[in-house]
C-alpha cells in the first residue's frame, strides 16, 4: 500500500499535466498538494478532487521563490502531514529565436523550470530523507532529449532536470528515495490548446502524423508513469528518465 498516509506535492498541479498528475496520485490513494502560481487554479483542482473522494490542498507559490515554496510546503505538512512524493511539474515554455533571446528571459526561464525544481526538492526533500522512504519524480521534455528550436531557454532548463535526476539520485540511493524523470512529448493540455489557435504550433492530427502511435499524448499517459514510479513497486528504479512519448525520437 504505497499510498496509504502518505502526502504527495505536485506543483503546477493547478492545469494540464500536473493536474491530471494529481488527480491521478489522489485516485491512488495519495494526500496531495497542489501548489501553483496560479492560487485559484491550485483550489479549484484540489476541490474536484475532493468531491470526486479524495483528499487535497491547494496552496500559492511561484516556484522560482524560495520564501513562497517553504511556506506552501510549511502550510502543506502541517494540514496533511510530512511529505512522502514529490512531482517537479511547474514550468514556463516560451518561444524566442536565440539570437533575439535577451539575458531576462534565458534566467527568467531557468528561474522557474530549472531553480523552481532545485527549490521544490531541496525544500521537501528532508522529510522523505527522515523517514527512510520518499519519490521524487521531475517532469522534464522531449526537448531536453533531441532540441527545440526557438526554445534554447526551455530545452537547457529541461536538459538540466535530466543532469539534477542523475545527480541526486546517486546523492540519496541509500537514504530509500528514488529520483526519476518524465519525460512527455506532444501532450495535450490547455496551453498547447492556446497554442495552437495562435497557430504557433501544428494542429494535434498533422502531429499525430509524425508519432509513431498515431496520436497526441494526455496528462493521463503521463500520470501513469508517475504513478508507476511513485510506487513501492518502483523502488529499484532510481536516476532513471522514462520517456512518454508515443514512441518518438527513439535512441
Ligand atoms: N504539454 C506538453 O506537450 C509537454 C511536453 C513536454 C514537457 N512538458 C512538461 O510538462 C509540464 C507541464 O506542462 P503543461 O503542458 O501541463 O503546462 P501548462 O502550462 O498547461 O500548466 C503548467 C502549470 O504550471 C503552473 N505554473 C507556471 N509557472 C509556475 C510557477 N512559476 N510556479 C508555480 N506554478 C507555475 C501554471 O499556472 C499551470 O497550472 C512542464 O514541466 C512542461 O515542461 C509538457
């Protein structure tokens, strides 16, 4: 029984993927804690998840605050206890042609997706080591794996959750917490939604084209890797990255 008292925090938990990652560790069994930049987001998830019969809390933080993630964490483990799982999801994913791309937005980017993780573990982190067992899972992107173009910021601050995985899951592999990476590709969330109609990126059937499996990815498929890597059963599996992607860019 992997989940049973156990707390998990998912951040950008508020939309898309976190959110379908969230409801899915509830539906496990989990307590969750859904932080977001985005407070109403963070309560209103937390709420369905509640009516739908589990148990969740929605807190605001800008992951890329140090201050604001301690106190939504501070907030989370005195209203549903020390924190067992960890899901990095919170991320920003801009577009801007390299040679156009100012010094504010390359930090601005890494502040949250890269430096928003490293504050999010770091801060949870001493819970899982004190009670000899924890999982924390990072979602980074197909991107950080094969490029993107006009996203330099995004693909380094993804390549760098791939190199933080690795690192800490070395760091603790005694300690009974495992670290892992997702790694999704073409999944459909409400902002790929936006994007879309901003005709930023290819409708969801021209992509489908190009993916092996014939169609687009949902938070779904990606909540049951992490649910998959959150489990007991998992326990050897650590410093691993497991790529949802409907069979693309393999090797
Ligand atoms: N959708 C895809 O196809 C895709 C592909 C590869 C990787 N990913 C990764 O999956 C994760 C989720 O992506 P998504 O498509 O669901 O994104 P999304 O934009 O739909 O949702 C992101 C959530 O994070 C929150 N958020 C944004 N900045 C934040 C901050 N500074 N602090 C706290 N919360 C913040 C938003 O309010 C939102 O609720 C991201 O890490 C993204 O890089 C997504």
């Amino acid at each position: 029984m992997t989940a049973a008292g156990r707390v998990a925090v998912v951040t950008g938990g508020g939309a898309g993927i976190g959110r379908s990652i969230a409801e899915r560790l509830a539906a496990d069994g989990f307590k969750v804690a859904i932080v977001d930049v985005d407070e109403s987001a963070a309560l209103e998830t937390a709420g369905s998840i509640e009516k739908a019969g589990g148990e969740a809390r929605g807190y605001r933080a800008d992951v890329s605050d140090r201050e604001l993630v301690d106190a939504a964490l501070s907030a989370a483990r005195s209203d549903l206890g020390a924190l067992s799982v960890v899901v990095a999801n919170a991320a920003v994913a801009p577009q801007q042609a390299f040679l156009e791309m100012t010094p504010q937005q390359w930090n601005d980017t890494l502040a949250i997706n890269l430096t928003g993780t490293f504050h999010t573990v770091q801060s949870a982190l001493p819970d899982l080591v004190e009670a000899g067992w924890g999982r924390v899972v990072l979602i980074s992107s197909s991107s950080a794996q094969r490029g993107a173009p006009n996203m330099a910021h995004y693909a380094a601050s993804k390549g760098g959750q791939l190199a933080l995985t690795k690192a800490l899951a070395v760091e603790f592999a005694r300690t009974g917490v495992t670290v892992n990476t997702v790694a999704p590709s073409s999944i459909d969330t409400p902002s790929v939604y936006k994007k879309r109609e901003a005709g930023a990126i290819p409708s969801a059937e021209a992509m489908a084209k190009f993916i092996p499996v014939g169609r687009t990815g949902t938070g779904e498929d990606i909540a049951a890797a992490v649910s998959y890597l959150v489990s007991d059963e998992a326990s050897y599996v650590t410093g691993q990255t497991v790529s949802v992607n409907g069979g693309s860019f393999i090797g």
